[in-house]
C-alpha cells in the first residue's frame, strides 16, 4: 500500500504510510476518533439496496456515445402506465429494495411516473439532462448531466445554451447535484463550468466517460487524458471545496489505468456470476417494459467493462469492498471518505463531512494511478 500527500497539488510522499502488516478493525477504530465518528455516520445507511430503472425511450436530446442507445434497451417495447410502474415498485418492496435509480433515456419526460416510485420507495436519485424541471413534490437527488461548457455541449449533445439552462432550472434546488462528466475533448472547460457552477452556488461532482460497447470514438480516454483529468479535478476541488462533493481517494479510484472491474472485481450480476449475496442477489436493471435479464444487469449497463470509470459504478463498487480497506487505517480512511461522499451524492439530506485522508492512497492490491 503506497499513500501520498498533496503538497499544493503537487504529490509528496506521506511521511507515515503506516504498518506494512493488516490491523484488527477495532484497532482501526481506535486509531483516530475521527475514524470511529465517520463509521458511525455512514454504517447507518447500511440498509440501501438499490435498482435501476429505465422509465422511457424517449429523449429531448441525443448525445455522441450515449449509453442508453447503445445495444438493444431501446428497442424494447416500453410502458408508461402508472399502474403497472406502481405494482412493479410494490414488488420491489417486498424483496427489499431500499433505494431506486431512474434513468431512461429521459425520466423528466414522465413525471406521473416518477410520483408513482417516489410514492413507493421515498429514497432515489433521478439522472437528467436537467433541461426539464421535475416536480419539487419528488424528492429525490437530482444528478443533472453536464458534459462541457455551451460549446461542447452543443457540439456532443446538440443542445443549444444547455449549462444556462440547467442552472435556471435547479440553482435554488436542494436536490440537484451537478454531474461534470470528463471526457478527453472537455477536460479544459470543467473550470469555466465549475465557476459557473460556484457562483450560482450550485453543487458539483465529477463521472468519466466510460465508452460504451464498440464505440472507440473522440470521447474515450487514454493515458494522458485521465493524468489531465486528475489534475483538472485537483484544481477545481481545491478551488471550490465548498461547493465540489469528491475526494482524494474518488481521483485516485476514477482516474487509474485500470478501470473499476479490474481494480475492485465488480460486484454486478452482468460480471458476477454469484446470487448469494450483495448485489449479486438483489439488484436489478429494468427496462422500459418492466422486464430484466442478469446477464445485462449493471448500473449502466452496455458499458465496456473494460473501460468502466462510471461515478455511478463505482458508488457501488468501491463501496461493497469495505473489508479489502479494512486492512490498515490509511485504506479505511479513504474508503471512509469515498463512501461519505456517496452517501451526499446520492441521498438527499446527507451532507458530506471534512475528508479524513487529504492523501492519495493506492487501491488495496495495486500501485497508485
């Protein structure tokens, strides 16, 4: 295990990396009781097991390498019946399900739909291109997709004036979160939107774009773009702490050669085999007609694992691996700090605390970056 320092955003070596050897967990939370404080905040929310849910074929926009338009979730028939979508979300229920993710293409564009889930299950999170403002009575988080400045976004999204947009629509809104998601043509313009972003007093994190099976197109990254990116993130999180929900160890995790699969071993049906337990067992992605197959089943599904850095995978993934951090206080405390900025992203009314680690700790098992 390697752990280092930010010196400015230059990276120095942590003077005290700490026992090569695993420690006891109680050991660990007695180390800091800033460590234990932290456990005893984010173990409370323990109990989400999440689904997602595609709500519609339908679009206002079509962005290069979209995920939903790639493979066969489009095609499929589709409902929009507020009775069948409320007897689906009972079903959930029954089985556990805690936590809901809508997506679509786009689920601003189904608003009795969205009341009927949130009236089912109270805890959810919608991912919008936030160019249609959703009712106030939906208490979810709102992610709104933000992939450049006005330019680019007109230029990958084919959508005029689309950042101003958004901010109208959800600058005084507590839900919405800010969704930057880096590809390699808009590292540059994330401190533009981040500017933007602060001075409307809107919140921000950050997604790498994950290309979706077969496209190979200018979006993907390479080496250099997530060395660019990384410090791109280190910028704007230093220059606007207050309004930037990321942590060290969330550049090291998202920004690696390695995408997550390789680094955490994905626990998602579509790449796990097993049922037993976790996600494994209980979490499902459907689509539009209400169907699910286990062999599609991911939070963002037709991604090429390969090349999965998706903000969304890794809430999941990263998280589930609590006790591979588990090992030493250094691991533990990043793992901390990543799943206490997921809980803010992802759960409305969570608000995220001071980072333990202000390191750049390596993945359990693997060299930094």
């Amino acid at each position: 295990m390697k752990a280092v320092c930010r010196d400015s955003i230059n990276l120095r070596p942590n003077p005290n990396p700490g026992p090569a050897e695993t420690w006891k967990f109680s050991d660990i939370l007695s180390f800091d009781p800033a460590i234990r404080e932290k456990w005893e905040k984010v173990r409370k929310y323990f109990f989400l097991r999440e689904s997602t849910y595609d709500m519609t074929r339908r679009c206002n926009i079509r962005c290069e390498g979209c995920y939903y338009y790639q493979g066969d979730k489009a095609k499929s028939a589709g409902t929009e019946d507020p009775g069948q979508w409320q007897q689906l979300l009972e079903n959930e229920k029954k089985r556990g399900i805690t936590y809901v993710v809508l997506a679509g293409a786009e689920p601003s564009l189904v608003p009795d739909l969205l009341k009927v889930c949130h009236e089912q299950i109270p805890l959810g999170c919608i991912a919008t291109n936030g160019l249609v403002p959703i009712d106030s009575d939906v208490d979810y988080r709102i992610h709104v997709s933000v992939w450049g400045n006005d330019e680019i976004s007109r230029e990958t999204r084919k959508a005029p004036h689309m950042l101003r947009r958004q901010i109208e629509n959800y600058r005084d809104d507590p839900r919405a979160v800010f969704v930057y998601t880096f590809t390699r043509e808009n590292i540059r313009q994330v401190h533009e939107v981040a500017g933007h972003l602060a001075k409307n007093d809107c919140r921000l994190t950050f997604n790498m774009f994950s290309a979706p099976e077969g496209y190979a197109g200018r979006l993907c990254h390479d080496a250099h773009s997530l060395y660019q990116v990384r410090r791109a993130m280190e910028r704007v999180c230093r220059q606007y702490p207050d309004h930037v929900m990321f942590s060290p160890y969330h550049r090291v995790v998202h920004t690696h050669r390695l995408g997550l699969n390789d680094l955490f071993s994905c626990p998602y049906p579509r790449v796990n085999s097993s049922a037993e337990i976790g996600l494994g067992r209980s979490f499902r992605q459907y689509r539009t007609d209400l169907a699910w197959s286990r062999d599609d089943a991911c939070c963002v599904p037709d991604t090429d694992c390969a090349d999965c850095r998706h903000y969304a995978a890794g809430s999941a993934v990263v998280t589930s691996k609590m006790f591979r951090h588990a090992a030493l206080p250094e691991t533990f405390m990043a793992w901390l700090d990543y799943v206490d900025v997921y809980l803010a992203v992802w759960v409305q009314g969570y608000e995220k605390s001071p980072d333990l680690s202000p390191c750049y700790t390596s993945p359990p098992g693997h060299d930094l970056f």
